[in-house]
C-alpha cells in the first residue's frame, strides 16, 4: 500500500510539474508582443517628439495658417518612410500620409492649430510672450505630435511584416472654428478606411464615449452710411447699430430654444472711430445644439434676426458660413479596445517639482480643483451620448468610418480648455507626458484592429446600426475652405 501511495505520489509531482514547464514555454500573446515594440519604439525616440510638440508649440499658428507646424510633422513622417499628398481637400496645411497597401486601413488624426489671443509662457503665472498673440489653449501640438508618433510605430511593423495593412496620419488643419476635417470628409479622404483614431489633450485620462454638440457659425456683415456722427448723424445709417440690435433679439431668443442649445457671438468689427457713422460691422456667432437638425434650425433664426436688425437700421446685410460640425457617432466596440489600452499603459505620474508647478496652477483656479494624483489614473470606461460642452470636426468623421478617442492628461487636473493654464501647461513636460500616454495607447490599439479583424467587422455594424440612412451633408454646405476666418 505504502509502495502504492508512492506511485501516486510521484505520478501527480511529474503532472503538476509538466504543468508548470507548459506554462513557462506558452508562447506570449502576439498582441502583446507586438505591443511592446511599439510603445519601445515611441519610448526610444520621446527626444524627437518632445522637440516637435515644443517647436509647434513655439510656433502657435491659428487655423490653415500652420505652414510651419504642419511641415515639421510631415517631415518627420517621411524621414520615416511615409509616403505624404499635401495641399489635400483645397486646404495648403492639409496632408494624408501613408504607408503599407491592403486592408485594414487605419486612420490617425492628427490637430496643430492654435488660438488667438492666447500667448502664454511656460510658467505658473499669466504672462504672455512679448510679439506673440496666439497659443496652444487646446494643445493641439501635442495632439498632432503624438499621433505622428503612434504612425510610426505602426508603419515600423508593417515594414517588418509583424502586421499588415495600411495606415494614414492625416493632418487635419483648423479644428478650432475652421472645420478642416469637414472639407476632408466632403473630399471623400475617409472613404476606403475601415477605422480611425484619435485623442485629444485634457486634464485626465479616460476614453472618450461623450457626443460633442453639432455647431454651425457665420460671420454676419452689415453695411451702412458713414456720416459725422455729431455734425451730420441724420445722414449716418450705423452697421454697429445693425450688429447691436441682431445681438439684443438674439439674446432675447436664448429664452425660446431649447436649454441644451448655446449661443456666442464676438463682434470682430465694430467701426473705427466714435465720431464716425460705422458704415461697416461684423460679428460671428456660433449655434450649437447636441442634434445636428436643431442646430440647423436654431441658425436659420439667428439669420432672421439679422435680416430684421437690417430691416430697423436701413443697413443691408450679407452672411458667410465659416464653419459647421456635426455631433459624434459613439462606437461602444472600439471604445472597449482602447480603454483596456489605456487601463494597460497607465497614467501621468508627477515629479515633486511638477507637483509644485501644479499647485501654483491650481491656486489660479476660482473652483475646487481635483487632486494633482489624479492624473496618473485611469476613469473608468462609461458611454453618456447626449453629454457633452464641445464640438470637434471629429464628429464628421464619425459619420464616415467607425471612429473612437481617448484623452490624456496633459494639463494639470482642473485645468479648462481654452485657459492659460492650458496653454502653459502644455509647454512643459507635464503636457509632453500626458502626449506620451496617448500615442502608446492610440498605437496599441490600432494593433488590436490590425490582428483581430472580427473587432472591425463588429465596429463596422454598430456604425451602420447607428447611422441609420441618413445621409451625410456637411452643415457648412458646399463652400470652399474659409482658409482667412481669423483675419
């Protein structure tokens, strides 16, 4: 018996035993190898693009006047073996850059417009740079950065035979107020791609699943009579005067439409001179509703009372459509891909002397900040598609290929868009880490649709299920780029 129970013994040690050894020389997941070598590629030249980001950064051109932005990502593309059209979609700072051949396509955006008004220097104070107007408020240097960098590392496995496909970085000039990537999707440059990708920097790390609201925006110009406004204002017609009572009625309609809808105007154009009858004005307004349809009906009223500040004033007016976005088609399967990425690559982890530029930023705050350490972790995934403050020309695309996004931490949390504290952020490593963050998890997931085909099948379904029939049509209807909204 004893013999026997030796037996036994011995037989299950050898079993358990080639257990252990089989599970020691199971080969590694091919995803996550590949993976790796993407995020070391990225990783071994963070120098590189760390210089880009700062020098697009330093840059700070406004939308479709990035000459020099657009042509520094475009070199570094075909240093790297791109092959880059620019000059797409009527657009000279527009360029679709491509390497491998068949299917998967897959497409990476990529942003570098500034702001106006928006100078900043890389301190924890406001102080703008002395002979400089605009700044990265949005951080589009980092934007377009990375995913130059997330493009390469997928074109480095498509050379070495690891993957096949295609993929396209395409520079997408004007995101802010200019809708580049509308006359991009108009121009049919999504048509043969089967997913895109993007990011979008931010003050924490999640995966977008968040609608954007669909706008639509004009410039409104009236044209009067000058006249001395003191010696002779009986013979004036005032164009401001046209633009002021547009402003009240709109403003008075803000009571009528519905609360999820919003409304801005700045008037860029006011006259020269208070003794003179304004025989010229110009305001520009923004409509901007969750659904396309009410945005478009909320416009056509604002155009109504501008014909009616015409009408009162004896001043005639003209409008020119600069810009119209649509709300963003979420998909729930791409999203789930990147967000395991994401969960995998981690955060943004602060320095003590980042931890002490942070809390100066902070201080200039007049709300109750998050904690600094939330930057280094992850949001949980969770879909909400009537939310939303913002639109993004991104929502076009979504209406032409599946398409999902993330956010990285690349400004100090609590940090709005749009600020100072933005753009100053983004000049430092904190917004350079944040970009780092993105372009790892933009590349591993592109991996993911590029060896598992079943995700884009199912991705490809939701979009269809989700777009319905309708039929796009850019809101900004068939003009050519506005290529001077910000003169």
């Amino acid at each position: 018996m004893k013999h026997l129970l030796s037996i036994i013994f011995t037989f299950t040690i050898t079993l358990l035993s080639s257990g252990v050894s089989a599970q020691k020389k199971k080969p590694a997941d091919p995803a996550d190898r590949l993976k790796a070598e993407a995020v070391q590629d990225i990783q071994s030249k963070a120098g590189l693009y760390k210089s880009n980001a700062m020098e697009i950064w330093n840059f700070a051109e406004v939308g479709y006047k990035e000459v020099k932005s657009a042509a520094l990502l475009q070199q570094t593309l075909k240093n790297n073996g791109f092959t880059v059209e620019a000059g797409v979609a009527g657009i000279p700072t527009a360029f679709v850059a491509t390497y491998g051949s068949g299917k998967p396509v897959i497409g990476i955006l990529a942003e570098y417009d500034a702001l106006p008004g928006m100078s900043q220097e890389a301190i924890p104070e406001k102080k703008s740079i002395n002979g400089k107007n605009a700044g990265h408020a949005c951080g589009h240097h980092l934007f377009g950065t990375a995913s130059v960098a997330a493009g390469v590392s997928i074109k480095k496995l498509i050379e070495e035979k690891k993957i096949s496909g295609t993929v396209k970085v395409l520079g997408c000039p004007a995101e802010e107020g200019g809708s580049g990537k509308v006359y991009m999707v108009r121009a049919g440059l999504f048509n043969d791609m089967d997913a895109v990708i993007h990011w979008h920097p931010g003050d924490d790390n999640e995966v977008t699943m968040t609608s954007a609201l669909a706008n639509k925006s004009a410039k409104f110009r009236f044209k009067g009579i000058a006249a001395h406004a003191s010696g002779a204002p009986d013979k004036g017609r005032s164009a401001l005067d046209a633009v002021e009572a547009m402003n009240v009625m709109a403003n008075m309609m803000r009571e009528h439409i519905p609360q999820e809808a919003r409304l801005h105007y700045v008037i860029t154009n006011g006259g020269k001179a208070p003794n003179i009858v304004p025989d010229f004005a110009e305001v520009y307004y923004y409509v901007r509703h969750p659904r396309k349809e009410e945005a478009k009906a909320i416009f056509e009223r604002i155009v109504k009372a501008a014909r009616g500040a015409a009408l009162g004033t004896e001043t005639t007016m003209d409008y020119e459509i600069i810009g119209g976005t649509h709300d963003m088609l979420l998909n729930k399967t791409l999203g789930e891909v990147m967000q395991k990425n994401l969960d995998q690559t981690g955060g943004v982890a602060y320095t003590a002397e980042e931890i002490e530029f942070a809390e100066k930023i902070q201080s200039t705050f007049t709300f109750k900040a998050p904690a600094i350490g939330s930057a280094a972790g992850i949001k949980p995934f969770k879909t909400t598609p009537d939310a939303g403050g913002g639109s993004t020309d991104v929502g076009d695309v979504s209406y032409a290929v599946p398409t999902v996004g993330m956010s990285a931490a690349t400004w100090v949390p609590g940090t709005p868009a749009h600020s100072w504290q933005a753009v100053t952020a983004g000049g430092t490593d904190i917004g350079v880490k944040g970009m780092m963050v993105a372009a790892k998890t933009m590349a591993m997931t592109a991996i993911d649709l590029y060896i598992n085909p079943a995700i884009i099948t199912k991705a490809t379904e939701e979009f269809k299920t989700a777009k319905g029939n309708y039929k796009y049509e850019a809101l900004l209807g068939d003009r050519e780029p506005a290529l001077n909204y910000r003169d």
